[in-house]
C-alpha cells in the first residue's frame, strides 16, 4: 500500500514515477520531503514487532522535513495517494 501511495505521489509532483524521481525528490525537494516522511512514518507505524522501531528515527527526519519545509504537517494525516504540497512556505 504506501508503495502504491509513494508511487502517485511522485507521478503527481513529477509527471510519471521512476525511483529515480522518487529518491532525487526526496532528497532535493522540500515539500515533496514531507510526503515522503510521511508515507514512511505511517508504514513503520503499520509493522508489527521490531520493524516498528524504525518509526523513532523516521519521526525525527520528518519533523525535520516540516521544519524545513515551513509545514506543519503530521505523519498521522490521513492523505490519499497523490498528494502534492505545491507551496510549503507560509512567508512567500
């Protein structure tokens, strides 16, 4: 499932999905970032057992996204697949 939702994420943000846009966006773009986190964040939250302690650093590195990003958004939204932050800073 959030594969599927990973994949319409980055078909949305950069018109088709490759794993290339995928890690590049993740790593380059601020607001795509925080969907990534996200996405992450609740997968972990999902597993059962150890599995589930990823959840602690994944929390931390989307707190940090959201900082960056100026968003304040939440790994506990419920968001369909698709979603694209088109303007995370509040100030521009």
């Amino acid at each position: 499932m959030i594969l599927n939702e990973l994949k319409s994420d980055t078909h949305r943000q950069y018109g088709q999905f490759s794993w290339g846009h995928l890690v590049k966006g993740a790593i380059t773009n601020r607001t795509f970032r925080v969907v990534v986190t996200m996405r992450l964040c609740q997968a972990a939250a999902a597993e059962p057992g150890l599995l589930r302690l990823a959840l602690i650093p994944l929390k931390f590195m989307h707190r940090l996204s959201t900082h960056l990003a100026a968003a304040d958004f939440s790994w506990r939204n419920k968001v369909g697949a698709g979603i694209a932050i088109t303007h995370g800073w509040g100030w521009l």
